[in-house]
C-alpha cells in the first residue's frame, strides 16, 4: 500500500485455497506512522472485492485476542469469528463472499 509515493503497507494473501476451500490472509501491516488512517480498512476492501471477483468464495484471517483494533475492523467488514476458542494464540474469523458474476 502506498501513500502517494511512500511505502505505508501491505497485505499477504493467499490466491489458492487451502485444503478447505479457504484462502488465508496471513498478514495486514501498516507502518505505526500512518496507523489509524483508514488504509487498512481501505486495502480489505480492495483485497476482499478482488478475491471475490477470482473465484474466492470463503477468506480466513486470525489476529491476537488483545488486538481490539484489528477485532473490530475484522467484524466492521464482515468477517465472524469461527469459535470462541483461541487457536495457536489468535482469534480465527471468516468471510463468506458472494459469487462474482464476470
């Protein structure tokens, strides 16, 4: 993710799905520095619109129990909790996509 010409993020996602049928993100970082400024929430939105239009029909994503700000950003969007249980240290949630008509 950039802001104007500057480095400010990125998102590490996986474009196969696992044995499931689910494809992971397995990391959303955005530097400390820009930090509540909506680009996160802005690349999910882009990276949930993109897997949706590929074929992606469930997104998974963890994040630790302590980590709020990701919690509620996970939920603003959809995503829901798989259980209540903590699995190797993170909360595990889901995103059922609709299919993309192309």
């Amino acid at each position: 993710m950039y802001s104007e010409a500057l480095l400010i993020g990125f998102i590490v996602f996986c474009k196969n799905p696992d044995e499931n049928g689910n494809h992971w993100i397995p990391a959303l970082m955005i530097d400390e520095n820009h930090q509540g400024n909506g680009y996160a929430k802005a690349a999910m939105k882009k990276l949930i619109d993109f897997m949706g239009q590929n074929g992606c029909e469930k997104l998974m994503i963890g994040h630790r129990p302590s980590n709020f700000i990701a919690g509620n950003l996970y939920e603003s969007l959809g995503f829901q909790k798989v259980s209540e249980e903590i699995i190797d240290g993170e909360i595990i949630r889901f995103l059922t996509l609709k299919k993309s008509l192309k």
